[in-house]
C-alpha cells in the first residue's frame, strides 16, 4: 500500500504510540500524548513548546502535591 502524503498514515502511527504509552506511568503518559496531540494541531512550533512546558509544570506540581 502506497501513501501519497505521510499525512495520510500518520494518525494511525500516533493512535498506535498512544495506546503503548498507556503501560508508561501516567505522567510520562500525559505529557507524551499532549505532545502527540499538538503536534496534530497544526500549530507553530513555538506555541507547542510553550504549551508542552505548561503541562509539564501542571504534572510537576501534582506530582508535589501527592507525595
């Protein structure tokens, strides 16, 4: 099977390392796939990066919370 864009196949690779990463611990987990689904978004690179960091200090200050 041939795929005219690396568009065409690439929602399924994602669903694919989503479901793997559900054996990961949840907070690799949620930031992995808030990464994953940014990167879908279409969004500039920039305002990925800014919003990767914001959830990566969300998961940082619950995992403070909790210990």
């Amino acid at each position: 099977m041939y795929f005219s864009r690396i568009g065409d196949f690439m929602p399924d690779i994602n669903e694919l390392i989503k479901k793997k990463l559900k054996t990961y611990p949840s907070d690799i987990c949620e930031v992995a796939i808030k990464a994953i689904e940014l990167s879908e978004s279409g969004l500039p690179v920039e305002s990925i990066a800014e919003q990767i960091g914001n959830v990566i200090r969300q998961v940082v200050r619950k995992k403070g919370d909790s210990e």
